[in-house]
C-alpha cells in the first residue's frame, strides 16, 4: 500500500437557510437550534494536493429561543470549523454569514464558551486560507452564565466581523456581552463595530470582549463599564450615552426607542 497518496479535491457548494425557528433546550456538545457545525475540510486526513473548497453557507432570518447547556453551542449555530487542520496545498474560500437572527437563549453555567448566536469559531488562517465570517444585524437578548461564553460569539478562533449587533442578557461567571474569547494570535484581526451590550456585568465579566483582546479592533461600540477591562477597550463607550437615541449608530439600520437602548429594523 502507497502510504504517500494524496488527495485532490475540489467542493463547490452553497447553503442558505432562511427564516427558521427553533424552541427548546441545546444539551448536546456543539449543538444548535439552526445548524450544529458548518465544517468544511475540518480534518487533517493525511497528505492532499490541489484541494479548493468554495463554500458558502449563509443563514438569515431565524430566531431560536430556550437553554444553551453544553460547550460549543450557539443558538443558531454550534461551531464554525472550516478549514480547521489541514495538510498539504490546500486553498479555503469559504464564507460564513449569518443576518438578521435572534437568540433568546439563557446560557448555562455549563455551557462554556458557548454563544448566543455561534457557539465556537475555528477556522483557522494561513496564506492558503482565506475563509471569513460575518455576522450582521443580530441580537441576543438571553442571560450569559458560562465561563467564556459570549452574547453573540462564545469562543473566537477565526477572521470574524460582527457589525450592527446588540445583546441585552445579564452578564455572570466570566461571560462577555458580544464576544465571549478572542483567542487568536497569528491571523489577521477579527472586528466588531457598531454594537452595543446593554446587560449588567456581574462577577467579573465584560461589556464586549473577554481574553485575547489584543487582536480584536472594536469600533464605535457600547456596553456597561462597571468593570475596569470594558472600558479600557478602544473604542467602547458607556451605554449610557446611547439610551433614549442612537448615538452614533446608523440611522438607516437601528430605530430609536424612547427611553431605552435602539434596536434593529
């Protein structure tokens, strides 16, 4: 047997899932009320040569409501692992974009490193990668009890934008409004912009990002400061001075609530 063969392949594919809903409990590792992994070429099978994934999976206008309460979940989707390990000369194109979903799901002490709306991002950067995720217009409103876990991202390994995003849920044990770890060092920088966290910071959390914020760029961005880490972050201000109008955010896309934070058309 030829322990040196190699693998070429080459996958084209698109998946679009749209207004879905989803009610109930997540107690399965990675899983989620929409899509449990969005993996592509996620193992390191041996030696390959000339493989092309061209990927899209894009999910728009789903909501899911209930308890996340175990790892890695997100409340539309688990994890995001494209490209995750790979070997040989392989080239990742894929994208991930999730728009316009909602997630009312409380999160568990368990559920560590868990998010609102993706539980895990893995997908890793190099030369030949060029995969990127974006989350747009989206909120979580569902209470964040979990070391790690974050309002929109649980754990951060991958090139993510989150842009016009907001989370209100009560932030507990280590648990971060929007991005729960940013846990990346040699790949380009994530960034979230235009988003705010509304909900009170308890016992030692954080407004918008937990660790790894050295490789997080944040813009234009609100949440509670009752910690000192929130507001050290550039980039964030308090949320009080977005209550009642819209601050800076685009008119276009957020509607003002009176006597209250904005949220999304």
């Amino acid at each position: 047997m030829n322990t040196d063969a190699s693998i070429s392949i080459t996958v084209n594919s698109s998946l679009e899932i749209d207004n879905c809903s989803y009610k109930g409990n997540m107690n399965g590792y990675s899983c989620a009320g929409m899509c449990g992994s969005g993996s592509f070429f996620s193992s390191d099978c041996g030696p390959t040569t000339n493989c092309i994934a061209n990927v899209s999976l894009n999910i728009k206008n789903c909501k899911s409501s209930g308890q996340i309460n175990n790892q890695y979940c997100g409340g539309i989707l688990g994890n995001d692992c494209n490209g995750y390990t790979h070997n040989g000369n392989f080239s990742n194109n894929s994208t991930l974009t999730i728009s316009k979903c909602t997630s009312n799901c409380d999160i568990t002490p368990n559920a560590i490193d868990s998010g609102g709306i993706i539980g895990a991002n893995f997908s890793l950067q190099s030369p030949n990668l060029s995969i990127y995720g974006l989350i747009e217009r989206c909120s979580s409103t569902g209470m964040l009890q979990a070391y790690g876990c974050g309002g929109i991202v649980g754990d951060n390994c991958g090139n993510f934008i989150i842009n016009n995003c907001y989370t209100t849920g009560t932030i507990y044990n280590n648990s971060n409004g929007l991005v729960g770890y940013n846990n990346i060092s040699t790949i380009p920088q994530s960034s979230v912009s235009n988003s705010y966290a509304s909900g009170t910071v308890l016992q030692g959390g954080f407004g918008v990002a937990g660790g790894g914020q050295a490789n997080l760029t944040v813009t234009n961005c609100y949440a509670q400061n009752q910690y000192s880490g929130v507001g050290a972050l550039t980039g964030v201000s308090n949320i009080a001075l977005i209550r009642g109008h819209r601050g800076s955010l685009q008119r276009n896309i957020w509607k003002k609530v009176k006597h209250s934070y904005p949220i999304l058309y």
